[in-house]
C-alpha cells in the first residue's frame, strides 16, 4: 500500500494533537527526521496531560516518593520477552505444584509495580522494532472503556499514557517499516515538522548568537551561500552518513557559540569544531559571515559618519553590514526601544537598510519591529511612524 500524505504537526499544533488525541482515544504518534524536537515534545505532551513532565527511569517509578512522568523507551533489539516476561516456574499452591508463568516485566509500568502513578510511556524510534516487539505493545495502545490495557498477561498503570515516535524510512536507514494498517487504525498519526521559525522562536534567548542570526537571515530569505545546501534541512536525498542538519544539531552548535565574542576572532577553528555536528559548506559559509561582520565593523562606523555610503560597499558585504547595523542599534537602545526611535538614535540605520536589496531591508524592519513591539498590545508601535517606515514595510511579506 503506498504511503498516505500526513497531516503536519510541530511545537505550535501539540497542544491541539493532544486534546484529539485525547478526545479519540488513540495514542499520539509523531513520524519526523531525526532532531527534529520529537522528544522535546514530549514535555509538552505530558503536561497537557496532567503528567509531570519530567524524564524519569523505571528505578526511579518504582520508588514510592516519585509522582509520575515521562518514561522513554526504545526497543530496537529487544526481544518480546523483555516485554511481556519470561516465563518462570511459580509454585501455585505452596505445595510444590509448579507451573509456568510470565514473571513480571521489569521494563514495563505495570499496576503491580507502580500502582496508579501518572506516566506518559514513550516509544521512541518505533518503527526500528522488531515485528513482536511491536505486536506485544499493540495491547497498551486501548481497550475499551472500563477494561484494562495488558502486556502479556500485566496489567498496564491505569494512569499510563501511550506516546510514539518514529523516523520513517526516508529519514532513517534503519527504520525496518512503515506501521500497519491494524497498528495506523489505532493511533493519531502525524507528521513532525521543525520549522526554522518555530527553532528560532523556541531558542529566542540565543538571538545574540551569529548561528541563531545566520539561521534567521536564511529565514527571511536572505541568500546563503553554502554550496547551494538548504542549511535547514540538508543535503538531498537518503542520508549516506557524516553531520546533518537538524533541530539537535543546530542547537548543539548554537549552545557552543551563544555571542560573537565565543568564536574568539578565529573562524577556521570554529569550522572545526562546528563541522563536527553541522555539514562542512555550511559551516564555512557561517564563518564567512563572522568573518566579514568583524571587519565590517570599521565600514560600519564610516557609514554612520555620514564618511561613506552602502552603494560605495560590495554587495557581498551588505547582510554583514546589515547585520551588525541591527546588533548597534538593539545594543543601543537597551530596554527602551521607543526612545531610540523617537529621538532619531536609529535613524542612520534606517538609512542604510532602504538602500539595501529587498530581502535584507524586510528582515531588517521586521527584526527591528519585532523588538520594538510595547508590552501593551493597545499600544501603537513607534517604528510605524517612522518616516522611512512605510518603505520598509512595503517590503515585508505578509
């Protein structure tokens, strides 16, 4: 049977896929690339679902102080018998009667070991299970109302939440399936998308970061030039091996180098070591940009002197010039955004930005409106008074 368009979900739809899922009865299932923030949405998941939504380990549920949690399991290369228990002799009468009997699964939330405590189970990288592993965790998925859900011959935690994650296939090489059709009639199938934006909203606090701004300019569809590498989802085609970009590895590179100052002025050795989580082009092409925001710094200056104009500057220098004209005037301005607008602080970069190319000027505007915006929304923003402002905004995509 050929594979069926799913419908898409990601960190903005979780609390929506979790109440249908929910209202449904049907366990919720996520089908995305590798870091993609699969996991991470378990958090959210589970306190949707009244579970505390922390990660815990069997050890710690069997302990009596703990409330609940996020149990993740991943069962590729298990066999079932890990699952549903291995048969052991049990004297049924104290009498030396002796028959055989599964013992109790110690990997599982059973009612006889953690009682009624709130659990949100997990089963990551489903599709890479073997078929009986997936055919014994099929019993947990439901039950009828009112009956209890079974592993093996366990009965399940009443208070125990069914979640799934998986790759696919064509993002993982050792996914063995797609589900079938009786496991896909019993789930809420999904497919998880990270965007760039929905990243950059989720790490907002690393704004100060050049990985976090490269990837913003991107967003904004500001041309990169990384060997002609979508920086956000990679080279195409099956994965063959060596870094990728996803939303892990980005974050990873993005907690190493939070501001400008982390690189240490060396761009090769940040190459480097960012290669190592993130495919060489683009790495080089982030350097490029660093690179040349620290020596537009001097040019920079010049401009805001009134001592040089953008149009005099090679092209290839005008996001870096943009750029670091956004870090001045948010720098500047400190907590009070409105003041530096009003009393014209920031009218030499509003200058610079209506003689760049398109995309640059609405990702300029837009950023600079973004940080600008009063806590109160009965509040006008003052960047819209501006005299260059409708300009600029008539260059921003709606």
């Amino acid at each position: 049977m050929p594979s069926l368009k799913l419908a898409k979900s990601g960190f903005s739809t979780v609390k929506g896929d979790v109440e249908f899922s929910r209202d449904s009865d049907r366990p919720l299932a996520y089908l995305g690339d590798t870091g993609s923030g699969k996991t991470t949405s378990t958090f959210t998941v589970a306190k949707e679902l009244g579970i505390p939504p922390r990660q815990v380990t069997m050890p710690e549920l069997l302990d009596p102080a703990c409330e609940g949690g996020i149990l993740i399991s991943n069962f590729k290369g298990v066999h079932e018998e890990m699952l549903i228990g291995v048969d052991m002799p049990f004297d049924t009468t104290g009498k030396g009667d002796f028959v055989l009997r599964p013992a109790q699964p110690k990997e599982a939330p059973t009612e006889a070991l953690i009682g009624d405590k709130k659990v949100l189970w997990v089963f990551d990288e489903a599709l890479t299970y073997e078929d009986p592993v997936l055919h014994a965790l099929r019993p947990t998925w439901y039950a009828p109302k009112g009956v209890k859900r079974y592993i093996g011959t366990h009965a399940l935690g009443p208070n125990v939440k069914i979640m799934l994650t998986a790759n696919g296939r064509e993002s993982d090489t050792t996914a063995k399936r797609e589900f079938t059709k009786p496991e896909a009639a019993r789930l809420a199938l999904f497919n998880w998308v990270l965007t760039v934006e929905e990243f950059l909203d989720y790490f907002s606090a690393y704004a100060a970061s050049p990985i976090w701004q490269y990837l913003e300019f991107f967003s904004k569809g500001v041309k990169t030039d990384g060997e002609g590498v979508d920086p956000w989802k990679g080279p195409e085609g099956r994965y063959v091996g060596g870094p990728v970009c996803s939303g892990r590895s980005w974050e990873g590179v993005l907690k190493a180098y939070p501001t400008f100052a982390s690189v240490k002025g060396d761009p090769d050795e940040f190459v480097r070591r960012a290669s190592s989580s993130i495919p060489e082009m683009i790495c080089k092409d982030i350097a490029n940009l660093i690179h040349t925001v620290l020596e537009v710094g001097p040019e920079l200056s010049a401009i805001r002197a009134g001592k040089k104009k953008i149009s005099n500057i090679p092209k290839h220098k005008h996001p870096a010039l943009a750029f670091a004209a956004v870090r001045v005037c948010l720098n500047e301005a400190g907590d009070d955004k409105a003041a530096a607008i009003v009393s014209g602080l920031w009218d030499w970069a509003f200058d610079l930005f209506k003689e760049c190319s398109a995309e640059l000027g609405a990702w300029t505007f837009s950023t600079l409106k973004a940080h600008s915006t009063p806590s109160d929304p009965k509040e006008d923003n003052p960047i819209t008074f501006h005299k260059n402002a409708q300009e600029l905004m008539g260059l921003v995509k709606n």
